[in-house]
C-alpha cells in the first residue's frame, strides 16, 4: 500500500465514536439498571465513573480530530451531524416513550413524595436557551460575511447563555435535593432526573463543540463545515428542551 493510501486510510477510521458508544453504554442503561432495578449504588457509581469519563474524552478527542484534520473531518461534518442528531432522537424518544407509557398507565399520578416543581425557572430557562439559538444564527451570518470577529463575539454570548442554563439547572436540582425530591423518591423524580439530566448532558457537549470552534477561530482558523454541524447540534438542543420542559414541568 503506497504512504499516500496509507494516510487516507488513517483519516478515514475514527475510535473515538466507539468510546463515546462505550461511554453511554456504561452511563446511561449499566449504571440505571445497577440503581433502580438491582438497587446497588455502588456498581451504579462505578458505571458512571467509568461512563462519564470516556464520554467525556470520546468528545475531546472527536473534535480535536475535526479541529486539526485538514478539512471538515469525517465524524464532523454536517450530514454526519444529522445522523448523529437522529440518533440522539431516539434516545430521547425512548426517554419520553417509557414515561408516558408509566404515567397513563399509574392510577394516580403524580405519584407520592411528589413536589411542587417550580414554573418561573424553567421558563426563564426557556428564554435563555432560545435566545441561544438566535444568537449563534447571527454568529453564521457573520461568517459568511467575512465578519470573523462578529462570528466570535456571537459565539462567545451563545456560550454564555449555554453556560447560564446549566447554572439555572444545577442551581434548581440542588433546590430539589435539599426538598427531599432525589431521583430514587418515586417513578416521577427518577423519569424526571433521567431525563432533565440527559438534555443537561448534551448541553456540555454542545458547548464542548463550540470551545473546540472557538479556540482555532481565535488564532484565525476557522472550519466553516464544523460550524454548521455545531449549529446544527445547537438547534437541536434547543428543541429537544421543548419537550422536556412541557413534559416535566407543565404537564400536569
């Protein structure tokens, strides 16, 4: 094989997807079945302390390949994205699926130990993530004007407002720790958990993104492919939490 089919070769084959996979794997149906069918917090723990951590390098290391591979790499591309975002689809579908199917099946519901979840939170977090999803739209049309400067001042507020969501949801889960209302108190906290938990989750990777977008465009680099699959990602994000908010908060 010639040094030039060689090199092709290794661009095209990725491992990090596969870590990511193994990730979720340990962190999501492992550590949830060790917990709430098993009822072992300690091999829960492990799951996720294994989990979370490959999830975590599987994201760095994917888009440090996207960031310096030459060109919009494989994994990062936008039609790439896509598949990648049906896929999350349905793991969110699955997540609203099993809930449904419990609560219009329960005979009462909400279930006890059931609190009153706050309504002004969610709604502001409402507000910031949508803004978001404007603010890092105006950041594209800078781009494709040439404006790199505008494209990095709007990605920054975009990550800011991200920053701020997560602040407001890590500020309302400690509310609730401290109501006694902890994801093994009923089916409702643990669907509840699961499922806010989740979106949380995909908002520290699409911010995750978005710093492996913003620190080359600092030094004037910029991969306009991988900007658009993030956007994507972004929107997605952005719309996911609709259903979540409607479905764990309002619906009731």
């Amino acid at each position: 094989m010639s040094e030039h089919a060689a090199h092709g070769h290794d661009e095209e084959v990725s491992i990090w997807p596969l870590i990511i996979s193994a990730g979720i794997l340990f962190a999501l149906p492992f550590a949830f079945s060790f917990k709430f069918v098993y009822e072992n917090g300690l091999y829960a723990a492990i799951c996720l302390g294994l989990g979370v951590p490959m999830i975590l390098a599987g994201v760095i290391g994917w888009t440090k390949e996207a960031i310096h591979g030459g060109g919009p790499a494989e994994g990062m591309s936008p039609p790439a994205m896509g598949w990648f975002i049906l896929a999350e689809a349905l793991i969110f579908i699955s997540f609203f699926v099993t809930y449904w199917v419990t609560r219009l099946g329960a005979d009462v519901w909400p279930p006890e130990g059931t609190i009153d979840l706050p309504k002004i939170m969610p709604a502001i977090m409402t507000v910031v993530l949508l803004v978001s999803s404007f603010t890092i739209h105006f950041g594209e049309e800078r781009l494709e004007k040439g404006d790199r400067k505008g494209f990095v001042n709007w990605l920054i507020i975009t990550m800011l407002l991200g920053l701020a969501f997560l602040g407001m949801s890590a500020y309302e889960w400690n509310h609730l720790f401290h109501a006694g209302f902890t994801p093994d108190t009923n089916i409702f906290s643990t669907a509840f958990f699961s499922i806010t938990g989740f979106h949380g989750a995909h908002v520290i990777v699409g911010l995750s993104i978005f710093v492996a977008i913003l620190l080359p465009a600092l030094r004037g680099t910029i991969n306009k492919a991988f900007v658009t699959a993030g956007s994507l990602y972004w929107h997605f994000v952005d719309i996911i939490w609709f259903f979540v908010v409607s479905q764990m908060y309002y619906w009731s």
